[in-house]
C-alpha cells in the first residue's frame, strides 16, 4: 500500500515541478492538451476493453447508487454547515455565495478517475476488472456533477447577480443542463462495449491489443496531469478549506461505507468503491464554477489542498477498511 502512494505522489511530484523544469513550456496549455488526448482516447479505449471483457452484473446499478449517495450526503451537509457558519457571527466564515458555492462543489464531487483510477489500479493489481469501478463511478460523479452540480452553481451565482446565464440571457434551463452529461466519452464507451456484447458481436483482437495498450498508459498520465495543475502557493481560508476537506475526505467515505454495507458488496469491490469516495475534489468542479462565475481562486485552492491532504487521509482510509 504505502509503495502504491509513494509511487503516485512521486508521478505528481513530477508533474508539478515541470513548469519550474521547463519554464519555455506552457504547462497549462500542455495539460489541456493531455486532458483531452485522455478524455477522448485513452480513457475511452480503457473503458471500452474493461466493460468488453467484463461480467455484467448488479455492480452496475450497486456502485451509481453508492457513490451517489455520498455524493448527495455530503451536499446537504456542505449546505447545513454553510448556513449555521455564515449565521454564527465569525467573520472568517462569512463567504460570499460565490465563495460558498464554489467550497460546496469542492466538497461533494471526487476526483475518482484521475486519481482514483490509478489508486485502484495499483492497490488491486490481481483484479483484472476493478477499472470498472472507477468507470462507473466516473459516470456517475460526472452526470451529477454537471446537472445537480451545475444547478447548484446557478443557484448562487444567481444570489449575486440576475437569474439569467450570464453567457446566454436566457434562464438556464434543464435541456442545457443535461446536454453535456449526452457528450460524456466515457459513457458512450460503455454504451457502445454494453451494445456489443449484447448482440453478441466479436471484437478483432487487434482492436482489444490496441485499447489494452492504450489504457495502459491512463494512470501515469493522469497522475502527471493531476501535478500539473497543482501551484505551490500559500493557502487561504483555511480553516474554511479543511471544513471542506473533512467533509470530502472522511465524511464521504464514511456515508458510502455504510451504503455499500447496507447493498452487501462483496470484496475488493467493497474496499474500492469506499476509497473512490475518499477521493479528493474532482477537477470538472473548475469549469462548472467558471460557466456560473463562482469563485474559481477558492475552488482551485481546495482541489490543490484536498489533492495534497488525500495522499495522507488515503492510506488511514485504506488501513480502516483492512
């Protein structure tokens, strides 16, 4: 275990020193390039081989319905404490709603394929399908991500300003709302693999080698991407900040745990699904808190100090569970 986080945190490290290694690269625009190339083909070859190549079976509803309750759960805590802290009379906690939008995001949705995907390829090894748990719970985190996630955010966006999308006029409205969830490549891979296998279709082997050696290289390179977004900078609002990453590091395992308790997961399935939801913030929280003029400078504040809190509350996660 303790090889298998030393070995990622040192991928990470590499990662976050490369704008001081090479400082004629853009390393911001280089990450976005790398993002892309991952979202759109070595993912989706990642997740097309596994879903191929595994068993259908009640995993498939089991792991949405747990990581979703973690998610949910940690929401409406994040709402609670927002609400008695900006009514407690404490100064530090009296956050604008853009502030506080922006921590309930970070609170909520875990970054459960790039760092959870290597994180659970390395602690299950022998387990040729666990990929297929930070598949699913990819999807899951992504689609609540940006329909309940992107309501919250408009929600207190509009506290501060009109209640109209600040790019379109328009009232935001459900169909657009649900209309990135539609363009997920991930889902569309597991879609087209489930439609396959359902009309009982062969796969070339040379396509299966070529999604093999494709999805081989998905954890080194997210883990660098990860790195590359991290600054080395002073936190602010931290005592705000660790609110956030109690809640997204601990309490959202901890709810999960007893979901998948209660859903009679089987091992490592158990194991895997409670360390996804101790997975620090999800970097999509970024773009849905810009879409709704949030305050992207706290959330990239929490992503960076979750990320860097995870690497220690990982492993006594882990330690709890065995």
């Amino acid at each position: 275990m303790t090889t298998v986080f030393l070995a990622l945190a040192l991928i990470t490290l590499i990662g976050s020193l490369l704008r001081y290694l090479f400082p004629q690269l853009d390393i911001d625009q280089l990450r976005k390039s790398l993002n892309l190339l991952v979202l759109y083909i070595f993912l989706p070859a990642l997740i097309f081989r596994v879903v191929y190549t595994s068993s259908v079976g009640e995993e498939f509803y089991k792991i949405p319905i747990a990581i979703a309750s973690g998610i949910i759960s940690c929401l409406i805590l994040g709402i609670i404490i927002s609400y008695c802290l900006q009514n407690s009379g404490l100064k530090q906690f009296k956050n604008p709603a853009s502030e506080s939008g922006a921590l309930l995001l970070a609170g909520a949705f875990g970054n459960v394929t790039y760092v959870g995907l290597p994180v659970l390829i390395g602690l299950f090894p022998d387990v040729p399908d666990i990929a297929k748990i930070a598949i699913l719970a990819e999807i899951t985190t992504a689609s609540l991500n940006l329909v309940v996630g992107s309501s919250l955010a408009y929600r207190f966006s509009s506290l501060k300003s009109s209640q109209t999308d600040s790019r379109s006029g328009k009232l935001y409205s459900l169909l657009e709302i649900i209309k990135p969830v539609l363009k997920l490549p991930a889902l569309w891979a597991v879609i087209i693999a489930l439609l396959i296998k359902s009309v009982g279709l062969v796969v070339p082997e040379f396509i299966l080698q070529a999604s093999h050696l494709l999805g081989n290289t998905v954890s080194g390179l997210m883990m660098l991407s990860l790195g590359m977004s991290l600054r080395y900078q002073r936190f602010k609002h931290l005592p705000t900040l660790l609110i956030t990453a109690i809640i997204k590091l601990l309490v959202s395992p901890l709810v999960v745990f007893g979901v998948v308790v209660l859903l009679q997961f089987n091992s490592p399935y158990f194991e895997a699904v409670v360390l996804e939801a101790a997975m620090p913030t999800q970097l999509l929280t970024i773009a849905i808190a810009d879409r709704f003029q949030l305050d992207t400078r706290i959330l990239a504040q929490s992503i960076c100090f979750n990320t860097l809190m995870a690497f220690f509350t990982l492993p006594l996660v882990q330690y709890f569970l065995r």
